[in-house]
C-alpha cells in the first residue's frame, strides 16, 4: 500500500503473518495484550473478517499470552502460509469466545475500500502495471553448480535483464571448465568462491568411489546452496534450481512463496537408489552398488520439493518420462570435430568397469558371442565382471570398434556415447542412459543380457535397429 493505494510490488508479507498470528490467538483463547489494526482495509485480506493486526518496527506490536505453554510452528509452502499455534502438553485450552483486549488498540480510521491498480483506471499513475516502461514485480534467480552444456544453452535463452544468478565460481574468468556459464545478461551475479575451494581441496583427497566421497559431495551441496540462499533477493519470486542444491534449499525454507523449477542432473534419489538396489540383487558380488544411500529425511525432502516444481527440466528420456506432463525436454548437445578410425569388431565400454554402468552385462554378452572388449577406463570390478573375456585399454580415435556398448543401470551424462555417435560408431546402450529416440542407438532394459547380446550380434552385422528384441523389462517408477 503506498500512499493511498494498493499497487503491484513484493510486499505484503509481514502483515499477512501478523494477521494470521491474530488468527491464531483467537482461536486458541489467548488473552490479546497488544493489538492495532490497519488504517484501511484491503478488499479479500483478513482484516474484513475482523482478524487484522498491523505490525510496524518499532512501535507498532501484536502481543498475546496463551493459556498454557505453546509453540508456533510457521512454515510457507510455495503457495501458502500456515500459522499453527501448538500446545506443549496437553491441555484443555478450548473457550466459549475470545478473551476481551488486556489494552485497548488504538483508535484508527478504517477505510472500508481502497484503490487499487485494477480498480482506479488511472493509467497514467508511474506506478500502473500496464504502462509502457512498467518494471517487472518479480524476478528469476538461477542457482547453479556444474555446467552442461545443454542446461548453459536453456539459460542463454530464458534469462532476463532483471534475473539474478548464484554460480559456484565464474568459469570463463578463472579457465574452469566446470563452471563455465554464460555470466553476461544479469542484474546480478553472485559466487561462492570459500565453499567452491573447501570442495575442490576436500574433493582431491577422497577415492573416486565409495560412501565416504557420496557422504562429502552431499555435505558440499548443502554448504553451497546455504550460500546462495544467504544471498537471494526478495523479489526473486520464481527460481531455476540445479538438483543437487534442491533437497537442502528445500529444507532450508528458501523454496517457500515461490515456483521453482530443476535442472535434473540425476535420477530423483528415491528412484536412484531403488535402481542400486535392483543392481546390488543381481550383483552381489559387487563392491560399489550397495556401500552407500542417503538419509532418509534428505530423500523425503527431494522428493517433496520435486512434487512441488514447477518444471523438471532435463535432456535426459528416462527423467522426462518420470516427470511426465511437468517435463521439459530438452534436446542432447552432439559434439564436434570427433574423427574414427579404421572400423572393425571390437566392443568399446567407455566407462569405469562399474557395476552400475553394465560391465557384468558386458562381460557375460562378449562371453557368448566370442568377442574382444576394450575398455574405457580403468578395471576397478575385474573379478567380478571379467574372467574369460579378452580386454584391452580403449584405442585411440575409436579404433577397432564396431559398437559402443553401456547397458548401465545408471547413466546421467552420456557423454562419451554422443561422442560416439558423433564419430558414426553405432551404440548400444541401456535406457537409463537417457538416449531414448537419439538416431543411431539401440536401448536394451538394464540387465537384460539375452536382449543386450542379440542387440550387439546385429549391430556388428550391420542392422541398424533391434527387431523383436527378447527383453525382460525391470521399470523403476
């Protein structure tokens, strides 16, 4: 309300809660010690059902004395402000009506009406909504951590002058890969260089894999996305949220009054970790399937603040089929300049020997089919995966591959497969690999190994597509 009027800018939100707080009291039979009310009523507030009480730094209070010890447990949910009032023991704390005033308010002029921008008609006001060089009431704030270049292109093209961006460091200034967004087009740009280093000096000194690293990546996010959520502006009314920093934003309450959407950089961590336990029941023997999962209480609050988005924005197919009618698909970015060399009939697995990438899916197919498998990187489950299968170090350039293979259980980043498919190698790859209707590849269902072998007996053939495939699906919902 600004000089007699009601008009469009982000406020509001302190009386809201004093009246609701008012609300509280009365139905709980406190005694009001303090109360005043607003000098107008505003059309659809609560000050036209009698509850109104203005609050106003430093002389202006509500106060009120419960019956017997209570607890206020606010929270604001994306569209909703919720004001319980909860007694600490039970009590009978029910009154026929409220308890009168303990000091009378003081006296105030209530208007029944007061203008508003959509009432008054008076256009020309600087402050009118509709005029031609009206500013926005809200802005977007993007937080984000590590870049891909396909949620980097989403960025460029969605941002506005007035939007507001948290980036662990300024890639392009420091030669970070990682963090290379496009920083130009904001208001304002917001780093977190202390929680950045601590991560990166931390992160050197931990093993690739294994439950020690996941503990500390997830104690990073929430010492990053405490940093941006110190930092945002009020009028940042709707927020793009990279889903590593989501849970802990969530918990945190920055979410709430907001619409948010989430830049999926993974599986939702419920859906992820029932897929490792699928994994983990097939592969026993495994080292790395079942050494970690996340507490409970940080899955439920992911799995909350995900319900509660806006949008689940995401290249990937299996997540966008997750997230249905609230996906936003967004398309894989191919690389460029990759070359191969002379073809020939080899498999190329180009990952880790994990597990959860396929290797005993791989190994067991290039057992029956007599085949020779160079790998991608290093044999970190060698006797579980490989005996009886001849493997080599990958080649350069693709050499000697006649397919790509990665039926994966869990895949987020299929990188090295666009590279492939860039370069003109066929690929093989499991669903969860996220390359549902990329031309060139072939899906098999995560531990399917009769439709992974026929699927690779047919690529090496020469057939682009796998025809009837026989394959048992296993679907993670």
């Amino acid at each position: 309300m600004r000089e007699g009027c009601i008009v469009p800018s982000v406020g509001g939100g302190l009386c809201q809660l004093s009246n609701s707080l008012y609300a509280a009291a009365l139905d709980a039979g406190c005694e009001i010690v303090e109360r005043h009310a607003h000098s107008r009523r505003v059309p659809g507030s609560m000050a036209e059902a009698g509850r109104d009480a203005t609050v106003f730094w430093n002389y202006v209070d509500l106060r009120f004395r419960p019956p017997v010890d209570c607890r206020l447990e606010v929270r604001l949910t994306r569209r909703e402000l919720v004001v319980p009032l909860r007694a600490l023991a039970d009590a009978d704390v029910a009154r026929s009506s409220p308890l009168p005033c303990a000091t009378p308010t003081v006296p105030v002029d209530v208007r029944p009406e007061v203008e508003s921008c959509e009432t008054c008609n008076v256009v020309s006001c600087f402050r009118h909504p509709g005029r031609p060089d009206a500013e926005a009431t809200g802005v977007t704030a993007w937080l984000v951590d590590g870049w891909w270049p396909e949620y980097d292109r989403y960025l460029r093209a969605h941002r506005q002058a007035a939007d507001w961006l948290f980036l662990p460091l300024d890639g392009r200034r420091f030669r970070l890969r990682g963090y290379r967004w496009a920083v130009d087009g904001f208001t304002a740009t917001r780093q977190a260089p202390w929680e950045t280093l601590r991560r990166s000096w931390r992160s050197r000194r931990l093993a690739a894999q294994g439950a020690a690293r996941q503990r500390a990546l997830l104690d990073f996010d929430e010492a990053l996305a405490a940093r941006f959520a110190r930092g945002l502006p009020a009028e940042a009314l709707h927020l793009v949220v990279g889903q590593n920093l989501l849970p802990h934003l969530w918990r945190a309450g920055a979410l709430g009054g907001r619409t948010f959407d989430v830049l999926m950089t993974r599986l939702p961590m419920a859906t992820l970790q029932t897929t490792l336990d699928l994994a983990a029941a097939r592969w026993p023997e495994s080292r790395t399937l079942a050494d970690f999962r996340a507490p409970a209480s940080l899955v439920a609050d992911e799995t909350a603040a995900l319900a509660a988005a806006r949008h689940w924005i995401t290249p990937h197919s299996a997540i966008a089929e997750l997230a249905g009618a609230r996906a936003e698909k967004l398309v894989w970015t191919m690389p460029t300049g990759a070359a191969r060399g002379a073809g020939g009939r080899d498999l190329l697995f180009p990952a880790s020997t994990l597990a959860r990438k396929g290797a005993g899916e791989v190994a067991a197919a290039a057992r029956e089919l007599g085949l020779h498998v160079q790998l991608g990187g290093p044999l970190l489950e060698g006797d579980v995966c490989w005996r009886g299968v001849e493997t080599t170090p990958a080649r350069a350039n693709w050499a000697g591959a006649g397919v790509v293979v990665l039926p994966a259980w869990v895949e987020h980043q299929p990188r090295r497969l666009l590279l492939a498919l860039a370069a003109g190698v066929p690929v093989v790859a499991g669903e969860a690999c996220g390359l549902g209707g990329v031309p060139g590849v072939v899906e098999v269902a995560a531990g399917d190994v009769p439709a992974l072998t026929e699927a690779l007996r047919q690529s090496l053939d020469g057939e682009k597509s796998l025809a009837s495939p026989v394959s048992v699906r296993v679907a993670v919902r």
